[in-house]
C-alpha cells in the first residue's frame, strides 16, 4: 500500500456549507478535516507511514481536542423530544426567541438536538407554515461568506426526498445559522440504539431510501459527494418510515472543471472513511459507498465500526492496511455480509448506488399488473414493475389463447429482458392474473345469475303481492254483494209495504167513487201519493224543480232555462201550478217529450241521481220510462 505524507494543515479551498467555517473536528467519534498538500512517498513503508500519520493526526487531535462542552451540549441533558429549554439552561414553554433577517424564519426555544459543533433548534417557516430546523454554528470570526453563497445556491438546489432539505442561511457577528428540513425522530443512530436492532426488511427499506439519496447526489450535474456518510447523518421520519440524508455541510461539488475530477480534502468520520480519502490519490463519489457499506453494518449489528478502536488514528491504522471493522464478524445474513463487503472493497470494485439498488438484497421483487386487455379477455396487456426502479419495468402483450406465461417468460429472460432470478416470481405472477381473470368472468356469471334471481324474486313479491290485494278486493266484493242483498231485501220489503198501502188506498178509493161516481178529480191516493213523495212545495218557485230535472237527467243550465221559459210563457211559475196541470194540459207546453218526463218524474218526487240515465215511473204502475240520452 503506498503510503502518504501529509501536513495537516487548515483547509484552502471551500467547503459546502459550514464545515469550512469549523474545518478540524476532532472527538474520537467525529470528523476530521484535512487538506492533503503533500505528495505520496512511495519508499516509505506503509507501516511506517501508517503509524507517521496516526501519529500527526493524535497530535492534531490532543491539539484540537474539545474543552468541556457546555451543559446543553451534554447528551445527558437534552432529550430528542421537544425539550423546551433556552441557552442558560432554563426549561420554559415553547416560543419564539428570535426572528431570521429576512423575518420568514423564526426559532423556537425547543432544542432539537446538538452535535460537536452545531446546536439545533425547532423553527417555523412564517411565509408556508412550516415546522424547520434551524441549526446553528459558532462563527469563527475569519471566515468569508462572500465566497460561501455559490455553495449555499447549490445546497439549495438540491431537492430529492431522501435528501434533507436546504432552505436559507445566514451569518450573524458570531454564529453561521442555516435553515433545513425539520425531521421528526431524529438520526437513524439514535434510532437504532433505541429500539431493538431493526429486522431485515426494515434494513432494506432504509438502505434503499439511503441509496436513492445517493443516486442523486452522484447524479446531480455536477456529481456532489456527501463524504459523511454515517448513520447520525441519516434523520427519521418516524411516522412515514421516511429516511433523509442530513448535514450535507461536507458535501461537495465534484465539478469537472477540476482536473481529475476527484477531490483532495480529507474531511469526513474516521470510521466510515474510505482508505482512498486519506491518499493524495483523490477520491470520488465511491467514498461514499464505503460509508455506505459502514451504515448497513452498523444497522445489521447496531454496532459503531472500529468500536474497538480508542481513536482516529488506530482507525486509521486499520483502514489502510485493510483490516475490518470487528463487527463484521457478526454478521449473519450471508447476502448483507457480501454487500458489506463489496461496499468496503477497492474503490474501482465498488458498486455505484444504482447497482446496489439493484443488488438482490435490496432490489424490491417485481410485481406483475395488468395493465389492459380488450373485450374477449383474451389480449392482455402485462407490465412487470420493479417499484423505485422504472427504468426496469418490461411491458408486454400476452395472448392467453396461444401463450403460456412459462414460455413468455423465457423467451424474456433468454432476450435479457429479465432477470433469470425473477422466473418463478413472474412466472406464477403471470398465472395469478389468468387465474383471477377466469375467477372474475366466474363471478361475473354469478352475478348475472343472481341479477336473474333477483329478478325473478321480484317478480315473485309482485306477484304475490297482487294476489294478496285480490284476495282483498273479492273480499270487499263480497262483503259489498252481501249488503246489496241486504239492501235489496229491505228494498223488497218496503216495495212491499208500499204495494199493500197502494193496493189498501186503491181499494179505499173504489170504496169512496162507488159512494160518489160523480168526482171526477183524481183519485185521492194518487194525490196523496204525490204529496207524500214531492219535496218541492206547491208555492215554490219552478225554477228549482225544473233545474233539479234538467240536472237530473244530465242537462244543463241552458236547457233548464229553456224549459222555465216555455213553463212561464204558459203563465206556470210555480211548482203548485205544474201539479194542477192535466195529462191533456202537458202536451200543450211546447216541451219535449223528453222534458215533459223529466219533469213529471221530478214532480212525482224520484229524484234520478245525477249519473243515471233513467227515471222512474213511481206513479203506481210500477213502469219505468227510459229518458234517452242526448
Ligand atoms: N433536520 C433536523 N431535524 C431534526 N433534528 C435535527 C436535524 N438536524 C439535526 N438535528 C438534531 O441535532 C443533532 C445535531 O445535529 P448534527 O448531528 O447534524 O450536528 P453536527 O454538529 O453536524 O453533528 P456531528 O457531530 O454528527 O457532525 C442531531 O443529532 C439531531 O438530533
């Protein structure tokens, strides 16, 4: 291993973000930042130079050692949780302390957490509402920010949902503040060390969120490398299982205007430092899939790389002479433990993001969806998806009249459409769709089965019910025919009576003309009869009478009128003169005969109802005349 030299010496080119404004960082567990400005010495042993620089970096680090940090700064002292407290230590409720220049950003006095060198607290965004952290840096008082605003525009237009947000910064006399994302639960450290250690399908889940952040950063144009890659620069969001990768404050441009296009500076966590970042070499965005594979080992173990270590420089002793972390040992699943290790190989062997994405550990198993198919069901449109990975996704047309999926299949992995270990799944998928398919025009049938019985159901009740409502009117039927018999009874009855009290007056009357056959005015029965039965009184006007005729036996006002007119002009105004008329004096009115009988049966007192056509003859004959219709 060829073995470096190096001064270590503040930096000269800047960083992203903050980090150039607290370039050395330097507990144990931190980071380091280091300009390498001299060149590799190939003769000197890589033991010997090894232990040169483990031992330039122990004294930087004596050098540069932390003083007590202040009681907010102890991890014993502050919680995750919203822990209202303010500077001096003083618990209060949660308020706004103070307002950003711009007077969009306002910090609240809950702090969020605290690093070696940056506090953070909870501040809102006023203009959108939202909830942000603003974290804060002490300001060395040397530091330009002129020449840090290029930095902080390409921060800001860095946008991927597993990538913290940036949103502002600004300086102040003695603090570098900037504005991010806030994230609900914390780093993925604290995370692991809370719970239990996450189970494999929850590894999975966060390395993939990790690995698209990467995709993107090492895809922006120009490529960005975080170089600090550790699971405390990885935030949670509890409720979403969302994974962000924060503190892009190391990250930098890997702009091609830059010769090689790699980077020089040493900046970074010693334990997740690729051995590359520590050479004159340079380096490039693999470093940060050497962190990476450090991440997946501390997430499968929740164990800190190197914990075996007592400091930086033991670290790295290991790292370039390329002995493990210990906790490697640990690991179980053979396929994490070849990622791991394919992660923390040579820098020109290691995957890129998107191949580890890929990977057969994290690649998420295809699904197959129907996509369309035409009215027979039998031309199907299919579409394998690999959810997160588009790019993958194979659409094809599939006829189940002629295609097996085990033969579609094939023919695609044989094209290289598909990957061979995905046969099976796709397979059976394939199936699973023909099947559902068959069990959806099934039910289909069902359904229309059931839309016919209940149908016929419904016929049934309508039926049913028509019979029960005619059940009902016959009853009605017969309970009305019963009192019409009734009536009909009394009716004969009362014929009865009236017939025995004509027949009795009749004989009184022969009685009565025997004694005197000389009167020869009406027979007194008749008379009487006619009195009996007329409602209307002899001094009474005709003009009813004739109306109740004319009405009676469906005639009009008009034709009433008429009638009265014709009465009148024959000097008979009132009921009383109509009925001293003779049979001889009727013919003589000028009426029909029509009205003639309508009238005389008014007179006689029956009184049509208003819908018959007919009149009785009540005069004792018995004879019903008919009045014909008009
Ligand atoms: N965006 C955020 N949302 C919520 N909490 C945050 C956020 N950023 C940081 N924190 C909290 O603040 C703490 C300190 O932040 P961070 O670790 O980034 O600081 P640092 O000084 O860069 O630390 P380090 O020593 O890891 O470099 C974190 O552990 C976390 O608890």
């Amino acid at each position: 291993m060829s073995a470096a030299k190096m001064d270590v010496a503040q930096p000269t080119e800047h960083m992203i973000g903050p980090s150039s404004i607290n370039p050395v960082r330097l507990d144990s567990k931190d980071h380091f930042l280091h300009q390498n400005t001299t060149s590799i010495d190939d003769d000197t042993t890589g033991d010997i130079a090894a232990n040169n620089l483990a031992n330039q970096l122990a004294s930087q680090f004596a050098r540069y050692e932390l003083t007590q940090p202040p009681p907010y700064y102890s991890t014993d002292n502050y919680t995750m949780q919203a822990d209202v407290i303010d500077r001096s230590g003083n618990h209060d409720v949660e308020k706004v302390i103070e307002v950003a220049p711009n007077g969009r950003y306002a910090r609240l006095n809950t702090l969020l957490g605290k690093g070696a060198y940056k506090i953070v607290y909870k501040g809102i965004d006023r203009e959108e509402g939202y909830e942000v952290a603003w974290n804060i840096f002490s300001q060395p008082a040397t530091t330009d920010y002129g020449e840090l605003s290029h930095e902080i525009e390409i921060l800001k237009s860095v946008r991927h949902p597993n990538i913290i947000a940036f949103h502002d910064a600004w300086s102040t006399n003695n603090e570098f503040v900037f504005i991010t994302e806030l994230m609900t639960s914390g780093t993925l450290r604290d995370y692991i060390r809370k719970l239990s250690l996450p189970n494999i399908k929850v590894v999975k889940r966060w390395s993939r969120q990790i690995l698209k952040g990467l995709v993107y950063l090492h895809g922006h144009e120009p490529p960005i490398i975080h170089r600090d890659i550790k699971c405390d620069n990885i935030f949670i969001n509890g409720a979403h299982g969302e994974v962000k990768i924060g503190d892009l404050g190391t990250a930098q441009e890997n702009s091609p205007l830059i010769s090689s296009a790699k980077r020089y500076t040493v900046i970074g966590t010693p334990e997740f430092m690729a051995p590359e970042m520590y050479e004159e070499k340079g380096y490039s965005e693999k470093v940060d899939i050497y962190a990476f594979g450090m991440c997946l080992l501390e997430m499968v173990t929740g164990e800190y790389p190197y914990g075996e270590c007592k400091n930086a420089a033991q670290i790295y002793k290991k790292v370039i002479q390329n002995i493990k972390p210990e906790c490697l040992s640990k690991v179980q699943d053979e396929e994490v433990l070849a990622l791991i290790n394919s992660c923390l190989s040579p820098e020109n062997e290691r995957m890129s993001a998107q191949e580890i994405l890929e990977h057969s550990f994290l690649a998420v198993e295809p699904e197959v969806v129907l996509v369309a198919t035409d009215s027979t069901k039998k031309h199907l449109h299919l579409l394998v998806v690999f959810k997160g990975m588009e790019k993958l996704s194979v659409k094809f047309e599939f006829n189940a009249d002629t295609d097996t999926a085990d033969e579609v299949v094939s023919e695609m992995i044989e094209e290289q459409v598909l990957p061979q270990r995905y046969q099976q799944l796709i397979t059976g998928e394939i199936n699973r769709i023909l099947r559902d398919m068959t069990k959806d025009s099934g039910n289909h049938q069902n359904d229309t089965a059931k839309l016919v019985w209940r149908r016929e159901f419904d016929y049934q009740s309508e039926l049913e019910q028509t019979r029960l409502e005619t059940l009902k009117a016959e009853e009605r039927a017969l309970e009305a025919q019963k009192r019409c018999e009734e009536l009909e009874l009394q009716a004969s009855i009362a014929e009865e009576k009236f017939a025995d009290t004509v027949r009795k007056m009749t004989a009184i009357e022969v009685e009565e003309q025997i004694e005197s056959p000389q009167d020869t005015t009406r027979s007194t029965h008749a008379a009487l009869m006619e009195h009996v039965l007329s409602k209307y009184e002899d001094d009474e006007d005709i003009q009813g009478l004739v109306l109740d005729a004319a009405a009676a036996t469906n005639r009009g006002r008009d034709k009433a009128t008429e009638w009265v007119h014709k009465l009148h002009d024959q000097d008979i105004l009132t009921v009383g003169d109509l009925r001293g008329l003779y049979d001889e004096d009727w013919a003589g009115l000028g009426l029909t005969v029509f009205a003639l009988r309508a009238l005389k049966n008014t007179l006689k007192g029956k009184r049509p109802s208003m819908r018959s056509n007919s009149i009785s003859d009540i005069d004792g004959t018995g004879s019903v005349e008919d009045v014909p219709s008009v």
